[in-house]
C-alpha cells in the first residue's frame, strides 16, 4: 500500500491512492490505482496525469506498449465550494489534445528531474535558475520540467489551481499535440 501504519500522524491530509497494481497483458502494461476517496473536480485531472504517467515511464522502461489505466475509487465526490468550477466544466466544450510518446530519460536525468521538483516543491522559485532549469533534457522532459515550475510558480502566488495550459499551448509543447475530434 502507499501508506501504511508507520506512516500515521495527526492530519487529515491522509493520501487517497491505497495501491497501485501494474500487469503485462499480451506485450502491454496495465495499471490498476484504487483509491479510498478522490476529489472529482480538484485533484482528479491531476491524479489521472500522474498515475498515467507513471504507468508510461514504467512501459517505456520496461520495452511494453501502454495498456489499460484503471481507477476503482471509493468515493468519489466534489465540494461545495467547487460547485461553480464544476458546472462550467460540464458545459465546456473539451480541446482533443493527444500526449507524444514519452522517450526514455537518459541516464542519471531522471534524478535531475526528481531533484529539480523536490527543490521547487520545498523552496520554491528561488532555488533554481529558472532560465538553465532542465535545458538539458529532450524537449519532452523539459516540459514536464516546466509543469514544475508552474507548479512553484502557482503556489507563490497563492493560485489554487495549477494553469497547465501555458506549458500544454505552447506551439513548441513536445508533451502535447492538438488532435481533430472524432
């Protein structure tokens, strides 16, 4: 499990994932995340990013093609206070945006990339030279580098919700590209 008994303290900031199961079906990699309770507006879309992605960097490491993503949850609910957010999304009409293949990091980057959010997460803007952060990488990682930065930048200035569109929109985007809708 993701978090178990030594883990305990005093918060209710207790991690909603409980397990992830990955499978090799038929050449592919599945990926099976329960989770005890997900936020369906405000941590969803975020959760399903990362957990797929994971799945990926696993696939892509181990020379499988991506399988199945799935997500049992416990419960799954919006607040109140998000009510307004949700009902703006319902009526929203999706932009069909593909992600690239994720190419392999090569080595020793993956630690860069590790080093590089956990600086970011736990010092903020500061730390880093935003302008050399992650040059290095293929153009794809340096975007899910400057998600990061976002990231750092959001929580600087107090944003509640994390604005990936101004890395995803970018013409030059290697996460993403647009894709007609079918």
């Amino acid at each position: 499990t993701l978090f178990g008994p030594t883990d305990h303290r005093e918060s209710k900031d207790i991690p909603c994932p409980v397990m992830l199961q990955f499978f090799v079906r038929n050449s592919t990699l599945d990926l099976l995340v329960y989770f005890r309770s997900q936020g369906a507006f405000g941590v969803f879309p975020y959760d399903l990013f990362l957990f797929t992605m994971i799945q990926e960097y696993v696939a892509t490491l181990l020379g499988l093609a991506l399988g199945v993503y799935i997500q049992p949850t416990g419960s799954m609910h919006f607040y109140e206070d998000e009510r307004e957010g949700v009902q703006k999304l319902i009526h929203e009409v999706p932009t069909p945006l593909l992600m690239q293949a994720m190419p392999r990091l090569e080595s020793g980057q993956l630690d860069t990339l590790f080093y590089n959010e956990h600086a970011l997460r736990q010092f903020g803007l500061g730390i880093l030279d935003h302008a050399k952060i992650g040059r290095h990488f293929h153009p794809y990682w340096q975007d899910v580098n400057d998600v990061f930065l976002e990231f750092a930048e959001a929580r600087r200035s107090n944003q509640r919700h994390l604005r990936l569109s101004k890395v995803l929109s970018r013409p030059e985007s290697a996460l993403v590209y647009n894709a007609e809708p079918r």
